[in-house]
C-alpha cells in the first residue's frame, strides 16, 4: 500500500472504531441498566431497545450508499454523523425505556457504513482493497473488544446516560478525523464497456448471499446472548460495576488466539478451513455458555472461546465481502451486506429479548445455536476467490475484447479485467475448479 493508501484506511478505519465503540460500548451493560428503568423489566423491549438501531442501520444503508454516489461521500458522512450524535444525545436524556429505543432510533439513522467502505474503494487499487479492508475489520474486532472492557467501567464512572453523551461527542469529533485524516476521493471515469450488475443480480449471487447470511447470523447471535449475559455474570456473583474484570482477561486472549489463525489462514491460503471452523467453534460457544452458564468459570471460559471465533470472523467478512462482490457493483453489494449486517443486530436482540422474557437464558443460547448451525452448513459451500495477474501481448481493442470474452468463459473465472496500460490480464478465480494452463494456452495464442 502506498502512503495515501495506508492514510485513507487507517482514517476510515478510525470512523468506523468510533461508531462502532459507541454501538458496541452499551452491551454488557444496558440490560442492567433498563432494569432500573420505567418499562426495563421486560425483555423484550430491552431486546428492542438494544436492536432498534440495528433496524433503522438496515432499512438506511443503501439510501445512504446511493446519496454517497450522487452527493459526494464526505458530506453524506458528516450528515450521518451528526444524525448518529442527535440520537445519541436523546438516549442519554430519555428516562424511560421507550425514550431510550427512541434515540437508538436515531442513532441508526446515521446509517454511513456503506459511504465509509465507498470511499475506501474510491482511495485504494483493486489489488491492495483487500488490506484496507482487513484494516477496518480488524479494526471492528479491536474496538469490540475495547468496548466490552470499558462499558463497565465507564458505566461505574459516569453512568449509562453519560455513555450515551460520550457517543454522541465521539460521533462529532469523528466528523474531524473525516476532515483532516482522510483525503478527498480523485475524480472517477467509469470504464466505457463496463457492465455494471444489476441491483437483483446482486441479490441473487450466491456466493454472496453466503457472506450476507453470515453477518446476518453473526450480529444476531452477538446481540440476542448480550440481553441475558449480563444477568448471568451477575447472578453468579460479579456485579456490573466488576464485570469489567471477566471482559479484559477474556477480550486480550481472544484477540492473541485470533492474530495467528488470522496470519495461518492468509498465508496458507486456507482462508475457508479457517473460516468454516471458527462458525464451528462459535457454536461449541455456545454450547458452553448454556451448560455452565451458572458459573464465573464456564461463563469466563464460554466467552474466550466465543470472542476467538467472533474476532476472526468479524475481521475476515469485510475482506471476503470486497474480494467475492463484482467490480462494478462493489457499492451495491457492501450496501446490502452493511443493511443485512444491521438486519441481524435488530433480529438477534429482539429476538433474544423475547426468548430471555419468557422462556429464559438457555432458550437463547439454543436460538443462537440453531442459526450458527444453519451459518455452519451454508458456509461449507463458500469459495474464497484470489486475484490472478498473467502478462498479455500488445492487441488491439478487438483482440483485446475477444481474448477477454474468452478468459472469462473459463470454469472458475468470476471476473476478468485488463490493467490501464493493457499490459496484464487480471482474473478473479475459483482456485477449486480454475485451471491455469487453460488460460495460459489462450493468452499464449495472442502472442
């Protein structure tokens, strides 16, 4: 990655950690504190009040990814931000839990996921997109992890309302780091004979409705075992202002388990063994929060083992998601991930909520269970495609045309691109039933 490259990832990265921290800071602790106020001791509303953001995130993604386009990215960013710190601001005033799902509300209409990775697209090469947007994954994880250490201490010091504040400041100082730390998108000419997909054929790919059903399944399972988790640690004994003590030891070991299957995985390029089996262990998770879920020790270990495997799937989805979408339709597809990203948010704690309400904490974890099952069964079909660059002769546009035309009728071929200069062939590919000596035979013939 260049210098400016580098720059533009680490600026978003930074926008997305901001929001994401003040998303992800309120989950080990809000259900305790909705239990203090007017209407918390239902569940279910709890459960709404953590997933409303989610809702309004999914239905807002995509309007917000085609405002990107047509109003400029930045500007929809700062609006975004400034939507997010309103809600922000409400919930840090509301004094009853339906004021607290109104400034969720709120918060989720700041809906700028999808601007933010566009305008990563728009300041990386195709052949470093990958890196950025492990940045940002990676990114995610840390704040995550970050978030569930200081939610609790936060909470001790200023309260869940002043939680709120600090999200809505954090979302305004974020509109700085757009300013100053990340630099203006250069000016785009789309390719003159480039078929951009339609919105449907986005929908119905199969490759990434994979992708899409495990970020689904991945947020709802985050959101439905924080309504109950809360509870459990402290009726085993540790008190909301001392969970803090559980979350840090388990979040820096999670994260120190997850770097060398992260790095493993790249460089082997086992990135689908690794994948399909932390779904695997997730499930196993869960197991083990619902059997000796009564105890300090099996809630600690259920964690650990739950955070690895969270960490490492957070961290690959965005990666996977840039390299599987087509190139002309990279906005469309990110915008439809982040919406059924937020999708899941909503499901997984209403759901949970429901479930924690009237039949209890274990019906949850068997919830969560059924849907990573169902996660882990949809992803043994997933293929990971990978770049392919191969040296092409001098052609003319014709030839050039054709030779495409027939690189891209190869099996396993997903995408085929010619450089700028016309001096490579790049070829997205199923390494799983692409073979290399056809294209190599085709491309020698033009010589």
């Amino acid at each position: 990655m260049t210098p400016f490259e580098l720059r533009s990832s680490l600026g978003a990265a930074s926008i997305f950690g901001l929001r994401m921290f003040g998303m992800f800071v309120i989950l080990p602790i809000f259900a305790l504190y909705a239990d203090h106020l007017p209407g918390g001791d239902d569940h279910t509303l709890v459960g709404i009040a953590l997933g409303a953001y989610g809702l309004t995130q999914a239905i807002l993604q995509i309007p917000f990814g085609w405002l990107s386009d047509r109003w400029g990215r930045k500007r929809t960013i700062y609006m975004g931000l400034a939507i997010f710190a309103v809600g922000s601001f409400v919930a840090a005033e509301a004094v009853t839990i339906h004021g607290v799902i109104l400034g969720r509300v709120i918060q989720g209409a700041g809906a700028i996921s999808a601007a933010v990775i566009a305008l990563t697209a728009d300041l990386t090469r195709d052949e470093v997109r990958t890196k950025a947007m492990a940045i940002i994954g990676i990114t995610i994880g840390v704040t995550f992890g970050a978030s569930m250490v200081a939610g609790p201490v936060l909470s001790h010091w200023i309260g869940v309302p002043g939680i709120f504040a600090l999200t809505g400041v954090l979302a305004l100082a974020a509109t700085g780091m757009v300013r100053f730390a990340i630099p203006d998108p250069p000016g785009t000419v789309p390719a003159a004979n480039a078929e951009r997909p339609r919105f449907s054929q986005v929908l119905r790919d199969r490759h990434l409705l994979r992708l899409n059903a495990g970020i689904f399944f991945l947020h709802a399972t985050l959101m439905a075992i924080f309504v109950v988790v809360p509870f459990l640690l402290r009726d085993a004994g540790m008190p909301a202002g001392q969970q803090w003590k559980i979350y840090l030891p388990v979040m820096v070991l999670a994260f120190l388990l997850m770097v060398p299957l992260v790095v493993y995985s790249e460089k082997r390029q086992k990135q689908k063994g690794a994948f399909v089996a932390s779904v695997l262990v997730l499930g196993c998770a869960l197991l083990l929060l619902a059997v000796f879920g009564s105890s300090l020790i099996g809630l600690g270990l259920g964690l650990l083992v739950f955070f690895q495997a969270f960490n490492f799937l957070e961290a690959s989805l965005p990666s996977l998601i840039s390299r599987t979408a087509p190139a002309e339709a990279k906005g469309t597809a990110v915008g439809v991930y982040s919406s059924v990203q937020f999708l899941g948010t909503f499901a997984g704690a209403t759901g949970g909520g429901w479930l924690s309400q009237h039949f209890g904490s274990v019906a949850v974890f068997a919830f969560c269970g059924v849907l990573v099952m169902i996660w882990f069964v949809v992803a043994l079909g997933m293929s990971v495609p990978v770049t392919r660059t191969y040296p092409v002769p001098p052609m003319d546009e014709g030839r050039a045309r054709g030779l495409l035309e027939r690189l891209r009728s190869l099996p396993g071929v997903r995408e085929v691109r010619l450089s700028a200069a016309g001096e490579s062939a790049q070829l997205k590919v199923d390494t799983a039933v692409f073979d290399e000596d056809n294209a190599m035979r085709l491309i020698s013939k033009e010589a």
